[in-house]
C-alpha cells in the first residue's frame, strides 16, 4: 500500500503487462489503476450484502486526487450501507436523460421501426418547436412548459405568423411519444420508471376537434392550373425551381403524397413499362403504381442521359441537404392565386382522387389503391392485388387525359361540342 498523492501518480511508472493496483494506505478500498499505457484511473473495491462490487471513479485528468479521494469515500460507505454504487450511477445518467438523447435512442436505436419521413418530421419537432428543451433532463419538463408551449404554437405558430393547432398538436404528440419511450427505457434500480406522469396526457383532452379537410382545386380550375405549371416551367428561376414545378405536375398527375413523390428514385422508375415504386411509404405497404402517358413525358423531359456520371439519383433532384426538392411554395402560391384560395401539396392529391371519383366515377377500391390507402375490407387486403397495380394503368390514364383536355379547353384549343343526352 501507498499513501495516494499527486506527487505518486505523477511519477508511477506504467506496469510492463497487464495493468496493476496501488492501493491507497489510508482509505481501505480507495486506489489507482494504472495500465501499460499509462492510463490512470481511480477505483473503489468493497462488498455490497457480502458481493464484491468494483467502481469506477474515473480517470485521473477528469478527477484530481483529492475529488476521488472524496468520491472513494462516499462510494464505499454506500457500499457499507447496502447500496450499489453502479445502480446509483445508472439512476443519476438516467435522471439527466436530455430530450436530444431520447430522440436519438428512439429515432435511430431501432433499425426498420421508423421510416426516413417520419424521421425527419420528428427531427423539426426535436431542433424547432422543443429547441430550447432539447438539451434539458427530459425528466424536468412540466405540465406548466407543456400547456404554455401548445398555446404559444397553437395561437402564434412557430415563427409567430399566425396561429397553428394542428402543428401544435402534431408536435405535442411526438413529444407525448418520446416521454412514453423514456418511462419504459429508463428506470430506477428497482425498476420503477424516473417519470410517473406524462405531462401531454393533460392536455389532449382540451385539444380541438378539426374536420377532415376537404380542400383542392375546384374542378373548373383545373385546366387553368395546369396550364399555369406548363408555363411557369418555361422560364424557372433555376433547376431546383424547375424541379419544384414539376414535382407539382408530379403530384396532380399521380396523387402522390408530397414526400414520397419528391423522393422518388430513377432505380424505381421504369418509363418503358410506364410505372414508379414506392418501396417506403405511409401505409408500410411497398407498391408499384402505373404512369400515364404524360406523367412518363413529365419524366423523360426530367431524364439524366446515361452519359451523365453525375446525375443526381432522384427525379427531382435539389442542392438542399436531402438532395432532394422539397420546397412547393412558388408554384401553389402562384396557383392559390390564380383560383382565388389557399392551396397545399396534399390538396393536389385530393384533387387527383376527387377528379377520379366524383369527375369520372372510378371505382372507390381503385382510388383508394392508387392513392396508396390501406385497403378496409377483408376481400380487399386478402384476396385482391394492391401492390402491383400496373393493372389500374387505364384509370390513371384516363384522369390524365382529363386534365390535358381541361388545359386544352382552357386554352382554346381541341374543344369537343357533346350533344348532352345523346343516346
């Protein structure tokens, strides 16, 4: 045994092999582990209910001395009393638990459980509306923080622009999540969990009720908008705008929803054959989903040739971050304007769909495949094909062939005079 100092420490040398002990002559239990490299590190050994336990103090540099001298002493005499030093320390790392962390363990500590979308959704909930959280024991968030952080995005919105319950309740729910998460995963040593009480539960049942919407664009407008797209892609500020716009033509065309359309892949699009493949998407259900003729045209304006080694993977590629496109904005202002109404990225998948049933009188179980809904019924989900749907090609031709004759009929030209109750 040793009288532990810094003088000792400083001058140890490092053992040949192995790692070796000193043991401090003072405090029984208290000494420093020193390894060929030259690694020094202060330990604590003793029983706890007659089972040896060895702790980790830490290395010298992070603790002087003197604080693991102090340190040793608490440790062992927790040991004396019947406590485990190690459980204590995993109670105190799970205690201090940060919103970042749990995110992190949750978004991307389960492979397959999450899609990219999702993620990156929930990511803009984590670094915007819970910013000044993120970093905070997520132990600590109270039911006061949570009441006042809905009602500020509920009446002023993120950026303070107006008000924004839907967004308000969207996030408050991943963070309900999150907090669920963290009383399952982090505990106490004898299990029970560090949060009692989720702190969003109180407020769900104050949220709003919101109608389903029903938005989109009205039927005689349709012709116009296209043909607004068509000429706004002439002259486009740049490529990104470019892609934007057509990523709009995209969407009114196949009813896709906004992310997975403007993720799309050209090693999921085969224009000889006419489809496109979602292989990750909102209903967990991978699909092949037909193109019509000009959606294929809308693509192969879009093209890379094959001699282009730098092409971008993604059919409407961007120099954002993700790679690709995933601002609509000028191209939906600029149609809101023209049809006198707000109008969004999801509203031009209603537009496809309503176009298809209520227009064209397509069957409801054809609408809800290609517009990638879960099918409902048990004949449906068991016995029909609903995820390689090239079979539905005339469906989807025939709406685009009623937005071309729309745009047509706008314009001027191509106009078909029907006798109306012709037999």
């Amino acid at each position: 045994m040793v009288k532990l100092t810094k003088a000792f420490i400083d001058r140890v040398k490092p053992p040949a092999t192995e790692y070796e002990v000193h043991w401090d002559d003072a405090v029984s239990g208290y000494g420093l582990r020193v390894t060929p490299a030259g690694k020094r590190v202060f330990m604590a050994m003793g029983r706890v209910k007659g089972k040896p336990v060895q702790f980790t103090i830490g290395n010298y540099g992070v603790f002087t001395e003197v604080q693991a001298r102090k340190k040793a002493q608490k440790v062992l005499q927790q040991m004396r009393e019947g406590i485990d030093p190690r459980d204590t320390k995993k109670e105190n790392e799970a205690a201090n638990i940060t919103l970042r962390q749990v995110a992190d363990s949750y978004f991307y500590e389960r492979p397959g459980m999450l899609r990219p979308t999702t993620i990156v959704e929930k990511e803009r909930h984590i670094e915007q509306v819970f910013a000044a959280w993120k970093n905070k024991p997520i132990a600590s968030i109270t039911e006061a923080d949570v009441r006042k952080r809905y009602t500020e995005m509920a009446t002023r919105g993120l950026r303070g622009k107006g008000p924004a319950p839907g967004q308000a309740q969207i996030s408050m729910t991943t963070l309900s999540v999150l907090i669920n998460y963290a009383q399952r995963w982090y505990k106490r040593a004898d299990g029970t969990p560090f949060i009692l009480y989720n702190p969003v539960a109180a407020l769900k049942g104050d949220w709003p009720r919101f109608k389903p919407r029903t938005r989109d664009i009205p039927e005689n407008r349709v012709g116009a908008a296209w043909n607004l797209l068509t000429t706004m892609r002439e002259h486009p500020k740049n490529p990104d705008a470019l892609a934007g716009i057509d990523l709009v033509r995209f969407l009114l065309l196949t009813g896709c929803r906004k992310t997975e359309a403007a993720s799309l892949r050209w090693s999921n699009v085969n224009l000889d054959e006419a489809w496109f493949h979602l292989p990750n998407n909102k209903g967990d259900n991978p699909v092949w989903l037909p193109l019509s003729s000009l959606a294929v045209a809308l693509l192969k304006a879009r093209k890379p040739s094959d001699d282009d080694k730098g092409a971008s993977a993604y059919c409407f590629p961007s120099r954002a971050k993700g790679g690709y496109v995933s601002d609509t904005r000028a191209p939906l202002e600029r149609i809101a304007k023209l049809i006198d109404q707000p109008i969004s990225a999801h509203d031009l998948r209603r537009t496809q769909i309503r176009i298809g049933m209520a227009t064209l009188g397509i069957d409801l179980y054809k609408m809800e495949l290609l517009s990638n809904h879960s099918p409902q019924s048990v004949t449906m989900r068991h016995y029909a094909q609903t995820q390689k749907l090239q079979y539905l090609l005339p469906e989807t031709q025939q709406i685009s062939d009623w937005i071309e004759q729309q745009a047509a009929i706008v314009s001027g030209s191509n106009v078909v005079s029907l006798q109306v109750g012709a037999a």
